[in-house]
C-alpha cells in the first residue's frame, strides 16, 4: 500500500522493496528496501527501535519514505536525507531522520550536524545513522565528533550487521508468526548477506595497529593520550562488537559485550580505563556474555607475545577435595582432540598467584595438581587457548581474520561442552517421616517408685 506524502515533504515516496534507482546507487537500493521491511515486519521494524529506547505496542503503526525533501528551513534544497521513519501510536507521532553509508563509505561529522539542524527544524526527534561502521550501543556514535556535540538532537547508530543479525535471530528464532513476513524478512538476509550489496563485517586494524607494534617490539611505552593508542582501542571496540554479532548468528542467540556497570552508563570512563590498561600491561582485553554459557568469554590480544588469548573460568567444584579430584572434574568435560594451544590456569585461594599447565601434560598426569598445590587449596580453572600467531598479529586484516577463527573455535570445541560446578541439593535426613516430623525415640519403661 502506497502511503500518502507527509505534508511537510515537498519530495519522498513510501520506502520500496523494489526501488526503481540507478544500478550505481548501491546506498539508495539498500535504504530503500531496509526502511520497507523496517515498516512491513512489525516485529523487527519494533525490535530495532526497542534498541535506540522507543518503546512501542500493539497500536503502534510504523511508517517509511525514502528520498525526501523537506518544504522549507534553514537547509538547503540539495540536503537528501535517506530516509524518514514515522512511529505513530494513537495521536502521538514520532520521527527520525535516517542516513546510511554502505561499502567502505563513512559517516561523516559535517553531514550529520547539518541533518540535526534539519530534525531541529521540523520538530523531529532524532537522527539514525547506518554504516558498516561498528559501536558498542546504538547510543555510542562512532563519530567521535557527534558524540561530543552540544546538539540536544540525540543521534543512533545501527551497523549493518547489527541489522543483520537482528534479521536472523527473529528468523532462527522463530519469532515470525506470518508466513509472509517471514519470507520477506528471509529475502531481505540473503539481500544483505550478498557481497554485492556492499555490507561488510570489520575486516581491518588502522595503520596505527602496525606502528603500536612497532613501539613494544622495541621496548618502547604506550602514552595514555596518544593518538595511534586511542586509534587501536576505537578500532578494538569496533571489533569485539563484530564478535559479538558473528557469534550470535552462531549461536542464534544474543551474544553482548559484558561491561562493568559503571562503563554501561559512561562509554568515556570506559575508553579511558582501557586505555590504561592498553599502557600498563600492553593488552587489549574484552568479556563476552553468551546466553546459558556456563562462563564469560574473555579475549585478551597480548602485544608482547604476539598472541591471542580465549578462554573461560570455572569455579572448582568444592565438594571434592585434593587438588587432582577437582581437576579430574575438569578434564572430564573436554571433549575435543583440538589440543594444540590449550592451556589451564590453576587459580589458589587467598593468593594472586596461579599456575598455567598445557592441558595435554595435565591430563596424562592431573596430580600435577596436587604437585603445584604444595598446601594450597584450588579456587578456580581459566581454560583458553593461547595461540601465538607471530608476524600476521602485526598485519592489520591477518589479525582480525586469526581472531575472528580462533574466537568461535575455542567456544564450539571447548566452551559450549563444559558445565559450572553447582553444589548438590540438601537432602532430606533418612530418620524424617512422610509426615514431615522426626521419628521419635522408643520410649523407656517407668520405673515404680517401689523400684
């Protein structure tokens, strides 16, 4: 159904599924059937709003249009945004603009801002922007330029493959109920996992990442406000967020990047405690949360031995006691012969010190355990792969191809087979009647007073 133009729009038509456009104009293609299926598939039109703070509900109408030109304001008639969203629920409207890149295309500061003056000037409550560009939340810009604006016209940020894997979990998850939706929702993946369509995970460290290198290799130290450092950790985020989409098509299940509380409500605070660590220990680390995983994923990129790190910790089950027990534990739930590059960390109570044991040697001798405890009692087990991947660490695309094989590796041989210890439940003492009660005593006889 063809919708009516909003008054206010001197040029735009309904988003199309099939956009009469020039073969060159891969972006206009792209938005135009995006913002069709954003407005026809209630379900992911709504979930993708539920991730910028718009709620919705059942009377929550969505509307789209594409190319469209405003009647009047302060811009000028050659700004196009991409797109104009309508949420309407009862009387109430609301409205965003949307601009998106594809291919290699940037988002720029200066095309932004002047799209907030537009939304400022029609009384329009946001901007969205779609890039193949990666963030941390819809609400964490990857221009670092719109972040720090004054406008107090909120700008969102959706990448293409966040759009993508928003597209297979409510396909592999089921939660399409019309058949006809579904198959139009099944098209629009196969549309945006073509490669001629132009989306593209990440695929490359900036030129910094080899210069950084460079620096440790010879002993250098990493400044906490240097340029090439803030570079590499922007570019870090902008990756670990690609793992987290690419692991959860794997799983066909949200997979997030689990922060600390503090960084959740300040993404600064967050870049500037990481770039501390980036300084003082020459690591790059992050945590991902996997739905039922019996851990966190933790991922950590060491500069110095040029290797990288993925693994998870379990808690040692405490109701064994030696050392080699517990471990034995442990070495039960492997079940993979991907041995090469795995390692355990034996972590001790009361103590920051640990012990790292390959797991081959470990498992032909797990009373190596009892060997390294020397009286110590066993905390906890980090078991990762520890692969060392030399001169392609230090290659800008070789990097993020090893992380992006090595990540999902550790997780399908190792991670989805363990279990976390749980304590058994209290049983119910055998001297206990059905009734609930104690069995009582036998009763001694009463003696006479005579007696």
């Amino acid at each position: 159904m063809t919708l009516s133009r909003p008054e206010y729009l001197v040029q735009g038509e309904s988003a199309r599924l099939f956009p009469v456009l020039s073969t060159t104009s891969k972006e206009g293609r792209a938005t135009s059937i995006f913002l069709a299926c954003f407005s026809t598939v209630d379900k992911f039109g709504k979930k993708l709003l539920a991730s910028i703070g718009k709620s919705t509900g059942k009377r929550t109408k969505l509307d789209a249009f594409s190319e469209i030109v405003f009647d009047c304001g302060t811009e000028s008639p050659s700004e196009r945004p991409d797109g104009l969203i309508i949420v309407r629920t009862g009387s109430k409207e609301w409205k965003a603009l949307v601009e998106s890149k594809i291919g290699r295309n940037e988002l720029s500061e200066e095309q932004i801002e002047r799209y907030r003056l537009i939304a400022k000037d029609h009384v329009i409550d946001c901007v969205i922007t779609i890039s193949n560009q990666f963030t941390t939340s819809p609400q964490y810009h990857p221009v670092e330029a719109v972040r720090k604006s004054k406008s107090k016209i909120p700008v969102y940020h959706w990448s293409w493959m966040y759009v993508l894997t928003t597209v297979d979990l409510l396909i592999s998850n089921t939660e399409i109920q019309d058949a006809h939706q579904e198959h139009l929702l099944n098209e629009f993946r196969r549309f945006l996992s073509h490669e001629s369509t132009g989306v593209r995970g990440f695929e490359m460290m900036p030129p910094e990442w080899a210069e950084l290198n460079k620096l440790i290799s010879a002993g250098g130290k990493i400044l906490q406000k240097s340029d090439v450092a803030a570079s590499v950790l922007n570019a870090w985020h902008q990756e670990t967020r690609d793992l987290s989409l690419i692991l959860s098509r794997h799983t066909e299940t949200p997979v997030i990047e689990k922060l600390p509380y503090k960084h959740t409500k300040d993404m600064a605070l967050r870049f500037k405690d990481q770039i501390k660590i980036l300084c003082e220990e020459n690591t790059l680390r992050s945590t991902l949360s996997i739905p039922d995983a019996p851990a966190l994923l933790e991922i950590v990129a060491d500069l110095p031995r040029r290797t990288i790190d993925v693994g998870m910790t379990l808690q040692a089950p405490q109701d064994k006691v030696s050392p080699k027990a517990r471990t034995n534990w442990l070495l039960r739930q492997v079940k993979t012969d991907k041995l090469n590059d795995l390692y355990v960390r034996l972590n001790w109570f009361r103590t920051s010190q640990s012990t790292t044991v390959s797991y081959t040697e470990l498992s032909q001798d797990p009373g190596l355990a009892d060997v390294q405890a020397n009286g110590k009692n066993l905390q906890s087990f980090h078991i990762f792969y520890a692969r060392r991947i030399g001169a392609r660490f230090t290659q800008r695309s070789k990097f993020i191809t090893e992380l992006e094989n090595i990540v999902p590796e550790f997780y399908r041989e190792i991670g989805q087979r363990l279990s976390a210890w749980r304590p058994k439940p209290p049983k119910i003492r055998d001297d206990v009647t059905n009734s609930g009660s104690s069995t009582p005593p036998p009763e001694l006889p009463i003696s006479s007073p005579e007696e």
